[in-house]
C-alpha cells in the first residue's frame, strides 16, 4: 500500500476505518462460508475481511489487493 498514490491510500483507509461503523455495506457479500467472514470490493481496491458478533466495531482485514 506504501507504493500507491497518497490519495488513494487516503480514500483505502477512510474505507476500510469505516467498516468499524457500518461493517457490513450494501457493496459487501459473504464470503465462502465463514461466519462473519465478508468480500468487498470497490473499483479501487478489494478486501476480505472478518468481524465478529462479540465486538461489532472489531474488523479484522485479511486481504487487501489494490487495483492499480
């Protein structure tokens, strides 16, 4: 992500820091069959990540893939 254009790294992060509050988007779908596992993807970038019933505003991102 270090190597991506300042503004995008900004628009990243202020998508991903936003799934604390809403952690389940319209634009996010379950993935495979991992309970409160999710795939979201954007026309910038794509992730996979988790988050649990227990602490709603936790999400753990596992996969991150820039689209450059």
């Amino acid at each position: 992500m270090r190597l991506a254009a300042p503004t995008l790294r900004a628009s990243i992060v202020d998508a991903l820091l936003d799934l604390g509050d809403e952690p389940t988007p319209p634009d996010a779908v379950p993935y495979a069959e991992i309970p409160g596992a999710y795939e979201l993807i954007t026309p910038t970038f794509r992730t996979l990540y988790t988050h649990g019933p227990d602490n709603p505003d936790h999400v753990s991102v596992w996969v991150l893939h820039i689209n450059t």
